[in-house]
C-alpha cells in the first residue's frame, strides 16, 4: 500500500508538473503561429509589392515610349505646320499675283473689247456705201457683226475676225478693178442687162450689151447711185471691151471721175 501510494504520489507529481509547464507551451505555440501568420502576410505583402513595381515599371516604360513618340508627332507637326505657312505664303502671293494679271487682263480685254466695237461700228456705217457685188460677197460676214454686243453671245475673237474679214476684202476689191455682169434700171424703163466696171471702192462705168446707155457710178451714204449719162456710151464699151479682151487695140479711154 505504501508503495501505491508512493507510486500515486508521484504519478500526482508528474502530472502537476506538466499541468504547470501546459500555459507557457501553449503561449508559445500561439506566437509561432502569430510569427508565421504574420511572416506570410509580409511575404505577401512583397509579392505584391513586387508586382506591382514590375507592372509600374513596364507602365512607366509604356509612358515614356508614348511620350517620345508624341514628342515625334509633335515635330513631325511642327515642321508640317512651318510648310503648311510657308506654301500658304507663297500660296497667298500666287494668288495676289493671279489676281493682278487678272485685272490687267479683264482691263485689256475692256480696252479690246472697246476697240472691236468701234471698228464694228465703222464696218457696220461702211457697209452701205460699198459696192453691190462685194456686199454680196461679204453677206456671211456682216451678219455676224452685232447690232447690240450685249444680246449676242459672240467671243472676242470671232468678232474680230469677222471685222479682219470684212476689212481685208475690201482692201482687196479697192486695189483692183472689178468686173460684173449685171441687170439695172435705164431711163426708168425695165430693167436691161449691162456690163460694169468697178474701180475700188469709189468709182464705176456701166454700158449696156448694144452699147447705147451708159452711166457712172459713185457710193454715197445711202448707197451706189448710179447716174445715166448716153454721152458716155461709146467710150464705156470701149473701154469694158479693152478690160475683157474684145478688141485688137488698147488705147487711153478717158472718162470722168469724181473724187471724193
């Protein structure tokens, strides 16, 4: 019995001993794993850490590449802008320069226009006063010579061909003598047929196929008139014999000439 009870006693021992060791052991088990809790919250915390200046660096690097090349951008358009202003300079003088040779050819075309106008309206008051066989030849020219410009629409250069035209044939018909065949009025009988010699612009002699009436013609405002004079009338067919050829002999023919 004593033995059982040493053998409790000691078992009671044992036990009290370890019960009082229990508190600090597990006091120390709980701040291990405070220590690891917090140990991995801290290694974490530099993972993260770490991340995220992995990340801010690729960003920052991200950034400076955007950067330079805006800086690019922004010189490319600097130096686009510069040529832009410069070419719109130069732009702006074409212009003024375009502007002014315009001017100066709308005030050359007025100053032409102007000068058409008065050879068309010499042309125009001429027209009556030349002879029949051009005004014939003229007729597809002076219709194109305008009463009024402003209700035609004819260009400049036509018109002045047009006047040129009419200009160059009479030049032509004044430095030769023209012969036609044609009908008129003698005596205020029926018309007959007669041979008439034009010379230019300002004279001419007409006799009739038996060679008994002759006249003179002369242009005026209103036109030819031609005067009856029988007087005339052997010197006229001789002399439209000599132009075409009829006879053997050429003489002087003298007939009267107005000049005016």
């Amino acid at each position: 019995m004593t033995r059982l009870l040493k053998g409790g006693w000691m078992c009671a021992g044992v036990l009290l001993l370890f019960a009082s060791f229990l508190p600090g052991a597990v006091s120390a088990q709980r701040g291990v794993d405070d220590f690891r809790a917090k140990l991995e919250k801290w290694v974490e915390t530099q993972r993260i850490i770490s991340e995220e200046r992995s990340d801010w660096e690729a960003e920052e690097q991200s950034l400076r590449d955007t950067r330079d090349l805006l800086k690019q951008q922004k010189a490319a358009l600097e130096t686009e802008i510069t040529e832009l202003e410069e070419s719109n300079t130069a732009s702006d003088e074409e212009r003024r320069d375009l502007l002014l040779d315009r001017g100066d050819h709308q005030r050359a075309s007025r100053a032409l226009e102007d000068e058409i106008r008065a050879m068309e309206e010499s042309v125009l008051k001429l027209a009556p006063r030349l002879p029949a066989p051009l005004q014939k030849k003229l007729e597809l020219l002076l219709v194109q010579i305008p009463e009024d410009p402003e209700k035609v629409n004819v260009a400049l250069g036509q018109r002045l061909m047009n006047v040129l035209g009419v200009l160059a044939q009479a030049e032509k018909f004044n430095s030769t003598a023209t012969f036609v065949g044609e009908t008129r009025a003698i005596g205020g009988e029926q018309p007959v047929q007669v041979r008439t010699l034009y010379w230019g612009l300002g004279h001419a002699v007409y006799v009739d196929a038996r060679g008994e009436a002759a006249g003179i013609g002369r242009p005026s405002d209103e036109g030819w008139k031609f005067t009856d004079d029988p007087k005339l009338a052997d010197r006229a067919k001789l002399l439209l014999d000599i132009y075409e050829g009829n006879v053997d002999t050429i003489e002087f023919v003298s007939l009267p000439v107005e000049i005016q």
